[in-house]
C-alpha cells in the first residue's frame, strides 16, 4: 500500500519579504519533520533551531506537534523590541 502524503506550508518572514515553501511530507508528520524538509534553516541561518518558536495558523505548537493535511507551520522571530516597553516610552514621549 502506498504511503498516503499530505501537504504541508512552512511559512518564515524576515522584515523584508515572506516566505512560503510547500512540501509533501508522509501523513503523521511533525512540526520539525516539515521545517527541516523546507530547508528554510538552510536559507535563514539567523533562525536558530534551538530556540524555534512555531505555530501552525498562528496558534503557538511545540515542535513535536503532529500534522494534517493543508497546515501551514509558522517560524516566528524573537521580537527586538518589548512591545510593553514600547508603549511605555511613546507614553513618556507624550
């Protein structure tokens, strides 16, 4: 019997561009599984494996995570900047 495969998106954004890679990845596939076959580490070297944070549709998922069909797995950068400390120096600025 054939191994049933699914498609998977691995979406990564930089403050420049977006990028979305599909790969077909066996069904019971995890969140590292399609981030590894997307190769956007290779691409990105700035995104550091250890410290990944992922999503799938923007809900925060741990790596071991498993898949369906048509999910879309996010990479999402570390912030630079505090958003509360953010606010806060526009509010002294004022």
């Amino acid at each position: 019997m054939p191994e049933t495969l699914i498609d998977i998106e691995v979406a990564y954004a930089t403050a420049g561009q977006q990028v979305i890679v599909t790969v077909k990845l066996p069904e019971g596939s995890d969140v590292e599984t399609a981030i590894t076959a997307s190769r956007l580490l290779e691409r990105f070297p700035e995104i550091a494996k250890s410290a990944l944070n992922v999503g799938i549709f923007a809900n925060v998922c741990k790596l071991g995570q498993p898949l369906k069909q048509a999910d879309r797995v996010e990479i999402y950068r570390a912030l630079h900047h505090d958003p509360k400390e953010a606010r806060r120096q526009r509010a002294i600025k004022k």
